[in-house]
C-alpha cells in the first residue's frame, strides 16, 4: 500500500484494478449524463420560465430529452464490466453488502425499467398535448428513479466497506435502509460531481449539431452551459468540504499515501483544467473545439483520480492481500477465446445498428 496504484500489487490483483478502475469511469462518465440530465430536465419542467422563456425547449433540454434513453442503456450497460470486476476484486464484502440489503438492493431493477420507459415518454410527441401537472410528474419521476439508484450504489458501497460487525447488527435489525453518516454527503457529491460531465458531453453534441445543422450561433447556450458547469465545480468543491467533514480523520494518511496522492494531485489539476476552460468558453461565447477538448481532458482526469482515491480509500478497509490467492486462481480460469469471439460478434453488430440509424437518417432528411 506504499507504492502508486496499482503496481504495488501481485499481476493479477493489479490486473483486476486496473480494468475496475478503468471501467468504472467509462460507468461514471456515462451515469453522470444521466443524473444530471435527468436533473436538469426535472428542473425546467418545473420552472419552464412561461412562454416567454421556454426552459423545456433550450438546445441543452432538446438534446438531453432527445439522447436520454441512449444514455440509460449506455450507463447500465458499462455498469456491467466493474460488477465482473468487482465480484472477483472483494468476493465477500461485495456480496455479503448485496444480501444484507436484499430486496431493497433489488428495487434498482423495477426503478430501472420505469425510469427507462418515463424517459421515452418525456421525448414523445403525446406529453405535449398533456396537462403541465403529469409533465412535471413525468421529468421529475425520471429523475427520481435515477438519483435513486446512486443512491442505492452508493448505500451498498458503503455497506460493504464498514467492517463486519456492522453487518451483524444490520442483518438483525429489522430494517432494509442502511444509514450512515456519510450518505448524504456522499450522495450530494455524486449528484453535483456529475453536473460538469453532462455539461461537456452536451456541449460536444450541440458543437456536432450546430455544425452539421448549419446553425449560425449557439452563443446564449454557450453561456449557459458555461455558467451550468462552472456552478457544478463550485457545488462539488462545497459538497466534497461537506464529505471531508463527514469522514473518519484517519482517511487524510490514505489519501495522502504514496498509494493515492498522485491521483488526487490528477483531480485537482483536473478541476483547475475545467474551471479556466469553462471560464474561457464564457468569455468567448463559442463552443470551441480547442478548449472544448482541454475542458473534457480535465474531466477525465478528475474523474480517474478521484476514482484511484475512492477505491485507495475502500483498500484500507479491506484486507486484500488475503485475497491475492483467489485473484491468480481467477487469472488461470479459461474462456479467453470465448470471450474475445463474442466481443467480435457483438461489437460488429452494434457497429452495424449504428450503420442502419446513420443510413436511415440521411434518407429521411434528404
Ligand atoms: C443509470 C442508472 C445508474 C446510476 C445513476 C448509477 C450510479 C452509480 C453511483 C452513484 C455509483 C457510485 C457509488 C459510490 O461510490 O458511492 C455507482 C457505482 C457503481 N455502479 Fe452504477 N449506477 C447506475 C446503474 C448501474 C448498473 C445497472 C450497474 C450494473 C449493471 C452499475 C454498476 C455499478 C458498479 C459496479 C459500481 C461500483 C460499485 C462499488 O465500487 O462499490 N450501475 N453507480
């Protein structure tokens, strides 16, 4: 735990880091859009400023109304490769986390399927004609079914790194809720945290539209968006003060540790990175392919090292050497090859579901 993430590990305990790591921010990058795309709908269908404004209709609630569903099945999907990852990295904290919360666990799959549904709904043509009341209903439901699965992973997450006595005395209290100091705050950084990625990703999107639509000026949105962003790293800074406060003293050594302090050098380097070139974009007015491009290289960084902290802070909670056995036991299970035909299959069909919609698209605006 002396030397920098991950290569003070055996091979394949380092192995199974790295890809975790690596697939949670492909996870986090795509679940940041959803809840505060989500969020940000649920905000202008309540506030949607009268006729004169139009909240509802800006470039930003169009896209996000538009692209939301895509981006469920994108969040979900990648969730799949850290739960592999996961399972074989902490075998019984990760699972003993899952059956104490049971059925509450559970929940995330119904909320799933209706959250996806509503989200198609609040991008159909039939709302409009519905009373505002059941429209605000709907985006708001949308994004209550989001914030409540962050809220369950992150209650799980939580769970499974307390020690195991505090198991015991949940698995006899009568409750499904398991609450913890830490969970607001925890909470509230997540949701805030994930403001500035939506931003960026919409900003890439309308910077694409605006292009192939021959759109002459987006700058209002620009501004906008800018403001948005800048409000989500300041809201993160006060919310992560709020966690830090929340925490156990003795997580200052871990996060400072050889282990992880590089990487939290890398996210705050990467928030400074965001902030100058959000406030650049401000300034200038224009979606500019330059600093859109520094402002997403800043994201990435923040959003790896303040992963390597989290999962450096999980480390000091868990006895993973005792683990290092099962990890190589795990490296020597076959199906490679099996593994690799049905990546091969699989991402040459979705190459070709893209290649159907682009086709169509084309045809249809000709
Ligand atoms: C779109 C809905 C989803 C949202 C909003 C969401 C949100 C989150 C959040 C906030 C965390 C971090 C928890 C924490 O550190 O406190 C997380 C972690 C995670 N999520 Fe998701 N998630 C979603 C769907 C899924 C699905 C469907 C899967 C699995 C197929 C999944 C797999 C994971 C995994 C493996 C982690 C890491 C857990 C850990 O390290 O303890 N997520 N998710």
């Amino acid at each position: 735990m002396n030397t920098l993430f991950p290569f003070g590990f055996p091979f394949p305990t380092a192995f199974y880091l790295g890809f975790y790591i690596l697939t949670l921010v492909i996870h986090v990058i795509f679940m940041n859009y959803v809840l505060a795309g989500a969020g940000y709908l649920a905000v202008v269908s309540v506030f949607t400023g009268g006729r004169t404004v139009q909240r509802q209709n800006t470039p930003t609630a169009l896209v996000l109304r538009d692209w939301l569903p895509f981006a469920i099945s994108a969040a979900i999907t990648a969730g799949v490769a850290p739960l592999l990852f996961i399972q074989i990295l902490y075998k019984e904290n990760f699972y003993t986390a899952n059956l104490l919360l049971s059925h509450r666990w559970m929940a995330i799959v119904p909320v799933l399927i209706v959250g996806f549904y509503l989200s198609y709904l609040l991008k159909s043509k039939t709302i409009e004609r519905w009373p505002s009341i059941l429209r605000v209903l709907v985006g708001v439901g949308v994004f209550a079914c989001f914030l409540f699965t962050a809220y369950s992973w992150t209650e799980n997450h939580l769970l499974s790194t307390e020690d195991p006595g505090t198991w015991s005395d949940f698995y006899v209290s009568p409750s499904f809720i398991y609450q913890h100091p830490q969970l607001l705050p925890r909470m509230l950084l997540w949701s805030v945290g994930a403001i500035p990625t939506m931003v960026t990703l919409v900003a890439w999107q309308l910077r694409y539209k605006t292009k192939s639509d021959r759109v002459d000026s987006l700058s209002s949105e620009n501004r906008r968006l800018s403001l948005l962003a800048l409000a989500g790293i300041v809201l993160s800074l006060a919310c992560g003060g709020f966690y830090y406060s929340a925490m156990d003293s003795s997580m200052d050594r871990i996060m400072t540790s050889s282990l992880a302090l590089l990487y939290l050098i890398i996210a705050v380097l990467g928030l400074m990175v965001q902030s100058f070139s959000w406030t650049v974009v401000l300034l200038r007015q224009r979606l500019d392919f330059r600093w859109l491009t520094i402002t997403t290289i800043g994201l990435v960084m923040t959003i790896l090292g303040m992963s390597v902290v989290r999962e450096a802070i999980r480390l000091s909670t868990i006895d993973i050497e005792a683990l290092y056995q099962q990890h190589e036991a795990a490296t020597r299970v076959g199906g490679l090859f099996v593994f690799l035909a049905f990546f091969i299959v699989n991402a040459a069909l979705i190459i070709w579901c893209f290649v159907l919609v682009r086709r169509n698209a084309q045809s249809l605006s000709r």
